[in-house]
C-alpha cells in the first residue's frame, strides 16, 4: 500500500472512515521489523509528539488497523518509540537469549537416580518419595550417593512424578499415590 499521500490527519481520518473492514498484514520477510518500521514511519510523518490529543487518537487507530497490534501493544511501541525516536532505530525487538543462559540445577544423573529410587519403592507418589530419600541417606548412609536431606525438595519429587508418569502411560496403567 502506497501512504504517502496520507499527509494530513484529515486524510487519515477520511481513510480510516472509508475502509471500516479493511484488516493489513505484511507480506514476507521480518513481519515484526516491517511493522516496526511503518510505526516509526508514521509517527515522525505525522510529527506525533506535537498533535493534539484527538490527533493522537486518530494515528493510533490508523497504525492499529494497519498494523494488526492491540490499543496496549501499540502504546507500549508509541512510548518506546518517543523516548528513542532520534536514534537511528527508534523501535527494534528487545527479546533475544541471554548472554550467560541459566544452569540447570539438577542434572541427569540426579534424575536417574531419582527414578531408580521411585522404582524401588513400588512407584509412590512425588510428594511421598522425599522420605524414603530422606531416609535412605541419615538411617543407610546415602542410596548410591543420595543427597543430604537439605537438598530433598519437592522439585524432586515432580521429576519422579513425571518420570513415572511417562513410565505408566508407557506401559498403559496408573501410578500409585500413598
């Protein structure tokens, strides 16, 4: 779509008024930098900051309609948009992966020592394998280097749950809850 003979508000208006069930998308490519860009485009063409509220109002439907974006989303871009406007990117995407990503706190052998220790103990329930680790490790000494009690912990007892419950799904039964 060729907009650039929307130059005033009142063109926009006219517009918006002719084409009430008309919805946008963008063709190919990066859709959200396209957006992202044609936000950025009509914001500084309609000089954004400076209109009046009912100005103001009017931009934002425009760039909701062409843009598919919610009333939320859009003001959340609009601010963005004012505080970097003078940059040479005034709205770019913000998410991307960290860059020291999260360890994992248990790692597989944790896991497997979990499910061997579920198995022994006639596939009980998440909650209820704590204490046989519990057990195991002040009465026995340790089930093939079990953890100290501190570090049993109900994250565990998920992981034994959801490990039996991929083994009963498997095996087409249910799993015993004490």
């Amino acid at each position: 779509m060729n907009e650039s003979r929307l130059r005033t508000i009142e063109q926009l208006q006219e517009f918006l008024e002719a084409t009430p069930q008309v919805q946008f998308s963008a063709h190919g490519g990066d859709g959200d930098s396209q957006r992202y860009k044609h936000i950025s485009t009509v914001l500084r063409g309609f000089d954004y900051p400076r209109c009046f509220k009912a100005d103001r109002k009017v931009v934002r439907v425009y760039l909701a309609r062409s843009t598919g974006y919610s009333r939320a989303q859009l003001t959340r871009l609009v601010s963005r948009w004012g505080k970097n406007r003078l940059s040479a990117v005034p709205l770019a995407r913000c998410n991307r992966s960290p860059m020291v990503p999260f360890r994992r706190k248990y790692t597989e052998v944790d896991i497997q020592l979990l499910v061997e220790m579920d198995r022994a103990n006639e596939d009980i329930c998440g909650p209820a394998i704590v204490h046989p680790l519990q057990r195991a490790w002040l009465v026995y000494g340790g089930w093939r280097h079990a953890w100290p009690p501190e570090f049993v912990n109900i994250r565990w007892a998920r992981a034994a749950m959801r490990a039996r419950a991929r083994r009963s799904r498997a095996a087409g039964g249910r799993a015993r809850c004490l």
